[in-house]
C-alpha cells in the first residue's frame, strides 16, 4: 500500500460568500508527483494555501505526516516547501542572498544555509548570476529562483504553484527538469500548471478542479481511457470535455 503522506479531508472555504473550495478532499502518496489541473479561477490556488497553512479552512482539516492543521500546524510548516503563484524573492538581494535568507529562516545555519544555496543554485542554473541583484532578472531566472527557495532546507514536500506559468522556453525547460530530478529523488509534489502536456509527462496522478470541486481524480493515462485510446486522445482533450472550457480564459 502506497503511504498516503497528505490528506486533505472535506475542504471548504468562501470569500464573501462566495465558494472558492466546495468540498475539496485528495490525497497525496509519499513520492508521488500529484497535479492540480483547473481553468482560472476554478481554486487552485485557495487548497494550497490551506494545506500550506497559510490560511484557515471554513471548514475540513488536512493532515500532513500525520500532523493536522486544526492542532499542529508548526508541525506541518516543518515539512513543506512552497513556490506561491505570486513571486516572493527580495528584489534587492542577489539570488545567493535571497536562498541563504530563506534557508536561515526555514531553521539553517548560516553555514548551511550557504552551502544548500550553491546547491540550488546549480540546480535551477543561475550559478552565474548568483550575486547580481534579483531586481535586474529576467521573469525566467525569477520564476527559478522561486522555486528554488521552496527547496531550501530539505522540505519532504513541495506545494509548487504554477512554477513555470509565462517564461520563456529555456527557463521553462530549466523548471522542467529541475521537476524531473526532484521526482527522481522522491520528493512528493503537489504541482499547478495551465500546461496539460507538462502534467501528463510529469504527474502521477492529476485532479481536474472546476468551480471549487474536483471533477476527476486518477492517472493521466486512465483519465484519457474516458474518451479514447488513450495514446491518440491528450490531457487536453479531457480538461476541454469535463470543464467546458479552455485552458485560460
Ligand atoms: N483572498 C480572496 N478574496 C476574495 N476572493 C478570493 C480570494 N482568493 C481567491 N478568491 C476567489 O476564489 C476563487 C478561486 O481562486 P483561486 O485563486 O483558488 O483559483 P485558481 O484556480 O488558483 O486561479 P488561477 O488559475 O487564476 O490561479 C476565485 O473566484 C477567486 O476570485
Ligand atoms: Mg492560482
């Protein structure tokens, strides 16, 4: 039996009584690359920010590692790693400053903390570019360094919000791989993307969110199956038929 290291158990959450998660429940298995799929708007982003615990569901719990959210929370911070949707890097700092100040704050020691950022550093390729300030990069090395910083201290999971959306090719192809070795490595990743051939090659399992609710849970490959064979019919196909609606609006 797989071990299933984040539930996530009856989420719901409303702005202005307005539902933005209606009901959410998933599970994630230790080493699985899991992807959460959804046109604009269709809440995403909200069931990340509560199982990151950023914010207080209305209701439902998530337990992570066996910790819950309700009642140990700290516990839960202590495992995950988070690249949010919105950039969160200090535009004055150079990309070296930035990971050794989130590393110090995850808990490392500045000596640590120094040595993972070479690490990352090699990993996301801004090796060269690690001392000029964040503020005069391209949207691309941004978006890596981004990702990065949710690697710093040897999170067991990571919540990576759209990591790739709106770079060019190269850093794209950067991000890719870089989400390829950590699944090599076992990570366990929850992952947003508008990419569908992106989440078919990476995913093991995807959730197709629409108006706050998962409308399909399984492999990529058996969600095909739904419509055709499923080496002629794409992702994409599938997103189009259950939510009736392009990838961006
Ligand atoms: N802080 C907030 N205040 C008010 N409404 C919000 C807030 N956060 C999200 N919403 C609303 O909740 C719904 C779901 O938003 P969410 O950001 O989770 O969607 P998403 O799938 O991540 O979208 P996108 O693909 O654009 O990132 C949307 O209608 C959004 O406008
Ligand atoms: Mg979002």
């Amino acid at each position: 039996m797989p071990e299933e290291f984040l539930i996530a158990q009856n989420l719901y959450k409303s702005f202005n009584g307005q539902k933005a998660v209606d009901g959410v429940s998933l599970s994630i298995n230790r080493r699985e690359v899991f992807g959460l799929l959804g046109p604009n708007g269709a809440g995403k982003t909200t069931p990340i920010r509560i199982m990151s615990t950023v914010l207080r569901p209305d209701r439902g719990d998530v337990v992570v590692g066996g910790h819950s959210l309700k009642s140990k929370a700290d516990a839960i911070r202590a495992l995950i790693g988070v690249c949010p949707q919105d950039l969160a890097l200090y535009p004055e700092f150079s990309a070296t400053d930035n990971l050794v100040f989130f590393g110090r704050m995850v808990g490392l020691d500045g000596k640590e903390s120094r040595a993972q950022a070479q690490t990352v550093l090699e990993l996301i390729g801004l090796s060269d570019h690690c001392k000029g300030r964040v503020e005069k990069f391209s949207g691309g090395m941004k978006r890596r360094l981004n990702l990065g910083i949710a690697l710093m201290g040897h999170p067991q999971l990571l919540f990576l919000d759209e990591p790739t959306v709106g770079i060019d090719p190269q850093s794209r192809n950067n991000i890719f791989e870089t989400l390829r070795r950590l699944k090599e490595e076992g990570k366990t990743i929850l992952y947003t993307t508008h990419y569908m051939e992106e989440a078919d090659r990476l995913c093991d399992r995807v959730a197709i969110m629409d108006g706050g609710k998962v409308v399909a849970l399984d492999t990529p490959v058996e969600l095909k199956k739904r419509l055709g064979p499923p080496d002629r019919v794409t992702l994409e196909d599938v997103f189009l038929k259950l939510t009736g609606r392009s990838l961006r609006d």
